[in-house]
C-alpha cells in the first residue's frame, strides 16, 4: 500500500485532474490519497489570528479542510473511493480501487501532539503511513525541490512542516517529495520503474 499526499494548494490548479485520473488510473488496490487542507485550512489560519481560539479547535477545523478537500477530489474524479477508517481503506484497496481519506478519526476532544500548527496535512500523511504499514510516502508539492534537499532542509524551507523531518525519522519506508510537474516521475514509480529521487 502506498500513501500519496496531494497538497491543497494543487485544489484550484490546472493540473490536478490529471493526478487525479493517474491515481485512480493506476492507483487501483494499491494507492491511499490523501489531500492536504490548501484553502480551506487557510481560512481556518486567519480566522484564529482574528478571534485568537485555541489550537485545539484550529486542529479540528483543520481536519475538516481537509474533509472538504477530499469531497472535491471525489467529486471531480468518482473513481477515487472515500474511506473514513483503515478497515474502509483496506475494504477499497481490496476491490482494486484508489482509496481516497476522510480524516475524521484525527478530530480531538483534547489536546495531544497533534493538535497545533507545526503538524500539518504532510505530517497526518505520514502517520498514516506508518499507521498502515505503507511501502512508500510520496509527497506532491506545488513549489520546486531540490534534488539534493533533505527532509530536515525541506522542514526549514516550510516546504514540508516543521515536525515532519522529525517524524519521518526511522519510517520502514521510502519517502519522495515530487513537484505537481512531475507526473512522469510518479507514473513511472507506480510501473514500477527505477528511479533515484533527491529525497
């Protein structure tokens, strides 16, 4: 099973129904989306800035943006099936399908590592991941990356969130960060052929 994030800022570009049709095309029993909060979880940001409420509900918030992004995806790619727990997703996967998460399991009732700002969609991605037992992460960004970059690199830049260079410490998995360009390179990995990515 493989873990692909698509970030949210992908939701409103003009490139996103041909990953969508890639992964539902060559995903099927194999692949897990998940969607990142992009806009939504923006306004989420500003509307804590404005009203100062704690990170908990932000969290929860948050996890809705992306819930909204994952009803996008499917709406405009049905083939992409949604699946709210890990028994829907093996249920999806199963069938030879492209399982597409709904994160409502991560909503708290209290505060835990999760629940603040430096955690954000690409670190939720990668707990999945190894929740799942996944084979491979692959992260797709809309910002350029450089090849030689490293997690801990990327943690810095904010290309990737600060906990995740941390948290992908030790994953039994390899982890590929992909610019929304490189569609070749992610349908080459799902053929199955050799490629060195930078990360």
């Amino acid at each position: 099973m493989w873990i692909v994030k698509l970030g949210g800022s992908l939701c409103a570009d003009p490139v996103l129904p041909q990953w969508l049709d890639l992964l539902a095309q060559l995903g099927g029993g194999r692949v897990t989306l998940v969607g990142g909060g992009g806009s939504f979880a923006d306004e989420v940001r500003r509307l804590q800035s404005h009203w100062k409420f704690n990170d908990l509900a932000a969290h929860n918030m948050a996890v809705l943006a992306m819930a909204q992004t994952a009803y996008q995806l499917n709406a405009m790619n049905p083939a992409l099936q949604l699946a709210s727990s890990r028994s829907d997703i093996r249920r999806v996967l199963h069938k030879g399908q492209t399982a597409l998460w709904l994160p409502f399991e991560l909503q708290r009732e209290q505060p835990d590592a999760q629940t603040n700002w430096e955690v954000t969609s690409d670190s939720l991605a990668l707990d999945l991941a190894r929740r799942l037992n996944a084979e491979r992460l692959v992260v797709i960004k809309s910002c350029r990356i450089e090849p030689k970059a490293t997690l801990a690199q990327l943690s810095e830049e904010g290309i990737v969130d600060k906990r995740f260079a941390s948290l992908a410490e030790g994953a039994a998995f390899p982890i590929e960060i992909l610019h929304k360009d490189e569609l070749d390179a992610m349908r080459a990995l799902l053929f199955g052929e050799i490629r060195v990515l930078g990360v």
